[in-house]
C-alpha cells in the first residue's frame, strides 16, 4: 500500500511537503479551499521547488471553480516544473471548496464533460468552451508539447461518484471507504486519512489527541448534515451538535460550520467532541497497531492512504511515516 499526505495550502505546506518527500510519503495532495486557505496550485509550485521525488497534485480541484483553460494552464506549469511522472489530478464536487461559500457541490453528471474538457485541451485537441472553439495556443518553449498525459482521480463517497469515476475510468479518493463497494483495484483507490499516533500514555481524551484529531472528526459531523444524512445521528452527542449548527442564522451556517474546517476545532465543535467520536477517524492508533490498520483498509480494497497530519504538523509526519515503517528514499 502506498503511504501518502494530504495537506490544506497554508504558508508552511511547502516545507511540509518537502519534509513529507524526506520521509518517504508518496504523493502530496493539496486541498482546493479557496474560501479557508491560500490557492493549491501556487501552493504545489512552490513545493516543486523545494522537491526532487514525490509526487504532486491538487486533491482535489473544484472544475467549477476556474475557466478549463486556466485549469489546464496550471496543470501544464506543474508538469513544466516537475515533469508528468510527477504530477497527479484530483477531482471533486466541492463539498469544502464550494460549501464553504454556501453553494451545493457539483452534479455528478456534469464531471465527464467539465474533466473532459481538460483533459482535451491537455492533448491538444480544440474545444467549445462559452461558444468558442479553444485550443492550448502554447508555442514550442511556452508549455510542455501536446498532449500532456497526466492522471485524473475522482473524489468521491457515494455510489453517483462511484459510478461516475468507474464511467470515466478514474481512480478514486474517497474519505468513507465503502467495504460494500466493487472497487477496481487496478486503479488507485486513496482514503484521505485523519488521526494521530499516539504517544505512551496517551488515551483518546488527552488534550492533544482531540485537538490535533479532532477537525478530522468533526468533518464527518459537517458532511453529514450539510448531506441531511441521518447516519449523524448515531455520532456521539450528534444532538448537541445539531441543536447548535440550527441555532445559527441559515443564510450564514455555512460559514460558521466551515470555519476552522480540517485544521482547527472551531466554537461549536468545541461543544460536540468527545473522546468517544474519536473512533470516528480510522487512523487513531498506537504506532504498533497502525500496520493492522492499513492491511485491514487494504482487504476493503483501498490501495493508498493519504494522510492528513493536524496541529505539529512535523510531528505527526514523522511519527505517522515511522509507524507505517516508510524507507527514507535514497
């Protein structure tokens, strides 16, 4: 199983990036969330230079939230800097980047054509984009030639996604693997991963495993009601939680469930976690127990966990890379 890292694009994701290369990860996906932290694909640039090895990519990009061109311009930057053996393609339906500017995620049906759009103009083929044929105009020394082969991976969680990824014959990335699910293992099936490696002494309510957990957990309480799914309800003190998220003027919850969203607890999860919901995050573990817990995710077909390091982020690299016995690469 390939060991990878997730990370929001914040100041210090570069040198995190480069630290992750280090220690041996395998991928570096950069979140999309316009709304909470600074862009993924200036973010990815500048790990590019920072970096010799691993591999890049957004994970995952919002179509929607850029002109194709634009999109496939930055796909050609990265592959510029890195080459395409190093570059990567995540795709989703928005549920941070467009949620957290109170828009509902993108349908399912529209990816083959907002993917496919890219896609043709990174092989050099003229598109009708608003109207107009378009084609990557890029001179010999402007861009790297066409076509620009370069991975696409969904993310997904539900069987629309799952059909669709299947229909585009993409890998997936999906945070709730689905042991129900047919996966096709001859293509990545990636879990974004939280939790922490816990130190001795340590229990799922000591202080710096809720904080540093704790906005990984809490994801899946703001997911499920954003989704008027009822699977909330079995969260622990899931009425709590919903009681203060109602309690917020509708036009504005958006923003006060979002804020802090994959980095901090913010006031009303303060109020909901528990040490309980920490058996919420699947990678919540003493270092000796995380090889069972990949080979368990492995029987459930996935075939790579990226991730997600929280709070000293340093720290949780390097105790989460040596858990899962990464050989530093030469």
């Amino acid at each position: 199983m390939k060991i990878s890292a997730a990370f929001p694009p914040v100041p210090a994701t570069p040198e995190h990036i480069s630290l992750a290369e280090m220690l041996g990860y395998s991928t570096a996906w950069v979140y999309d969330t316009p709304a909470l932290q600074l862009d993924c694909w200036m973010t990815l640039a500048l790990a590019a230079a920072r970096t010799r090895r691993i591999r890049l990519g957004p994970g995952v990009m919002i179509p929607s939230l850029r002109h194709p061109m634009v999109t496939a311009s930055a796909i050609a930057t990265l592959v510029s800097l890195v080459g395409e053996s190093r570059v990567v393609v995540g795709v989703g339906a928005g549920f941070t980047g467009r949620r957290a500017m109170g828009q509902k995620p993108l349908h399912w049906q529209d990816m083959p054509r907002m993917v496919g759009d890219i896609r043709r103009l990174l092989a050099g083929d003229t598109v009708e984009l608003e109207g107009a044929p378009a084609r990557m105009l890029h001179w010999p020394g402007q861009a790297p030639n066409r076509p620009i082969a370069v991975p696409f991976v969904l993310g997904v969680n539900g069987p629309k996604g799952l059909e669709t990824a299947a229909a585009m014959r993409c890998g997936v990335i999906t945070s709730r693997p689905r042991p129900d699910a047919l996966y096709d293992t001859s293509r990545d099936v990636i879990l974004l991963g939280f939790g922490t490696i816990l130190d001795p002494g340590e229990t799922l309510s000591s202080p710096r495993v809720i904080e540093t957990a704790g906005p990984g957990v809490m994801v899946a309480y703001h997911a499920f009601l954003e989704q008027h799914d009822i699977r909330l309800d079995r969260f622990p003190n899931a009425r709590r939680f919903i009681e203060l998220a109602k309690a917020v003027d509708p036009r504005e919850r958006h923003l006060t469930l979002h804020s802090g969203h994959l980095t901090e607890l913010n006031a009303i999860d303060r109020q909901v976690i528990t040490d309980e919901a920490m058996n919420i995050a699947p990678l919540v573990c003493r270092a000796d127990e995380l090889p069972q817990r990949l080979a368990g995710l492995a029987t459930q077909g996935v075939t790579e966990v990226a991730f997600q390091p929280m709070g000293d982020v340093a720290r949780e690299l390097v105790a989460f890379a040596r858990a899962a016995g990464l050989p530093r690469p030469a």
